[in-house]
C-alpha cells in the first residue's frame, strides 16, 4: 500500500497532471460512447484539419482569412463532387462485374488444386480439395445474401447519406471559417494553467498535422500511379483495385501484404503465368517499393518513432475501438501517448 501511494504521488501530485489525465479519461469515454452519433462532427472536424494547411498558405500570401477559406471550400466540394459521380460509379460497375466473374474464377481455381491430389496424393486428397471448394462457395453465397439484406434496407443508409452530405459540409466551412472562434471558446472551458497540456499538445500538433496530410497525398499519388499502371497495362478492375491500393496505406506493413493477394490473384486469373502477369507483379512492387523508400520520407518531414510491435498494436487498439478512424489515427493517437509518456512530469520522493 504504501508503494502505491508513493507511485500515486510521485506521478500525480501536480494538480496540471491529473487534468490533463481526467481531460484524455473523458475524451476517450466520449468517442466510445457517443462516436457513432458524433461522426459526422468528427469526420468534419479532420477534413477542416486537413485544409487548414491550405488555407494557411493563401493566408501568408496575402489573402485575408475569408478569402482563403472560400477558395479551399469550394475546392474541396469538387473534389467531393469529383468522388461522387465520377469513382463511386466506376468502383460501382467494376465490383458488380467482379462478383460475376468470381464463379469462374473459382472454377479455374479449383482446376488448378484438382492437380495437387495426382502429384502429391499423399499430402492432399481430391476430397479435401473438394472440401474447400464448397465451404468457399457456401461463404461466397453467405456474403451474397448479406449484401443483397443490405441494399433492400439501405433506404434509411441512403437517407443518412444524404444527411451527412448536406451537414459534413456546413460543419467544414464553419470549422474553417470560424476556427478562432472555436478555439478561444474551448480555450476558455480549460483551466489558466495548462502549461503541461499545452507542451504536450504543441510536441504533437505538427505531427498530426504532418500525418494526416501527408497520409492524404500519399492515398492520392499511390492510387493514382496504380491506376494508371494498371490501365496501362490491360489489368481489369484497374479502378477497383488501385483504390484498394491507395486505401492500403493506411495500415502500414498490414495494408500492403493484403491488398497484394486481390491485385496479383486477379492477375493471375487474367493472364495466367506469362509475361503479362510477371511485368504486372514487377511494377506493383516497385510502386510499393518506391512509396515505402521515396514517397513516405518526402511526405513526412517528422518522422514518427515508434517501433513497428507499438505500431501494428495501436492499429488493433485504436482500430477495434474507433474502427475506420481508429486504424487511420492509430499512428498519431500512438505518438500521443509516447509523447504522454515521455513529458509525463515525475516528482522525486525524499528518501526515508
């Protein structure tokens, strides 16, 4: 007991630290509790983020605040309205068009296995094979269905849609237009004295800023020059599969060893073992190699250090608990609480 009581006070004895622990105790209750029905605002809250960089850019050349905000606003809404019927239609047809092929490649697939019984018969049987063929058809019809429960209730899914799209936007604008507003308002729920709070929010202010947007641009480049690789060089669900790619950055290490079976799979189907499909593997992994060794480091002036263990066990944490948004700030929600850790201010105890 008295151990503890020493740990509690040697950590715990500066009024500052148990605000800044009560203020993370309750933003973390808040997100579990209420992140669903606090989406749209947090969602809002991260692209304002994202634009922020540019509006900060026109404001030092010269613009006035308004201005730049109007200017980055409307761009974003093309870029939206450049997602919505431009992608969204294409990603639409090119998945229809993958499950209708995904029959034949599974008959193609089990030709292939059915030759492994007659050259190791003693590993694997034709039954087995057989085996494996029909639970994947069972979990393919499974997965079938649920899409298809899916869209016949997905009126109050539309009807949410259309309510996210009309409010994200408004909260966007207002985020960035009325950002001083805001900050001086929530300013002013905090204590005076923050000193602690505030060192630690400025440490991690630039890397969040310097992830989230250069994870933007990453997403962008990297689905675009698979794109038009793809494109380039005949593979079908070139759209579909350098979205999944792009997206793919996300979760690092993870992200890429999935999304790798789907591009050289479909590959494979199409083309077989020829050159097609051998050029096709060698320039998916040069595009890999080249965001991982010449993209990430120029996008990322601050490098975070975190080993890759912490890395891939905050994907998990942050990722079970917030889902999409968890897996996509688990590196800076991560760096926060190393940076936590770190600043965390021990007290000496006087021995004796």
């Amino acid at each position: 007991m008295h151990l503890l009581t020493d740990w509690f006070k040697r950590h715990f004895s500066d009024p500052e630290v148990i605000f800044l622990a009560l203020f993370l105790v309750a933003c973390f209750a808040i997100i579990i509790t209420m992140g669903e029905m606090l989406t749209p605002l947090l969602a809002s809250a991260v692209i304002a983020y994202l634009l922020e960089g540019l509006v900060g850019k026109i404001e030092r050349m010269g613009a006035p605040r308004f201005s730049a905000v109007l200017v980055v606003f409307i761009a974003f809404l093309l870029f939206v309205i450049l997602i919505l019927f431009v992608l969204l239609p294409g990603l639409s047809r090119q998945v229809t068009q993958l499950f209708q092929q995904i029959p034949t490649m599974i008959g193609e697939g089990q030709k292939l296995l059915m030759r492994l019984p007659e050259r190791y018969p003693d590993i694997i049987s034709a039954a087995q094979v057989q085996e494996i063929f029909t639970l994947l058809r069972g979990e393919i019809a499974t997965f079938g269905q649920r899409v298809v429960s899916l869209s016949l209730s997905s009126v109050v899914g539309i009807i949410t849609l259309l309510v996210y799209l009309i409010l994200m936007p408004l909260l966007v604008f207002f985020f960035l237009k009325d950002k001083r507003i805001i900050l001086d308002w929530a300013l002013g729920l905090l204590p005076r004295n923050r000193t602690f709070a505030g060192s630690v929010w400025r440490d991690m202010d630039e890397q969040i800023a310097n992830y989230v947007r250069g994870k933007f641009w990453e997403i962008i480049i990297v689905g675009s020059v698979s794109f038009f690789t793809f494109t380039f060089m005949g593979l079908q669900y070139a759209m579909l599969l350098a979205v999944l790619v792009g997206l793919s950055v996300i979760i690092p290490y993870i992200g890429a060893a999935v999304v790798t079976f789907p591009v050289i799979l479909i590959a494979w189907f199409q083309w077989g073992w020829g050159n097609d499909f051998i050029w096709l593997s060698v320039a998916y992994l040069v595009i890999q190699a080249l965001d991982g060794n010449v993209l990430v480091p120029l996008l990322f002036s601050e490098v975070v250090n975190l080993h890759p263990v912490a890395i891939i066990v905050a994907i998990l944490v942050f990722g079970g608990l917030w889902g999409f948004w968890g897996v996509f700030f688990a590196i800076p929600l991560a760096t926060l609480v190393q940076a936590v850790i770190r600043s965390w201010p021990s007290k000496v105890l006087p021995s004796g």
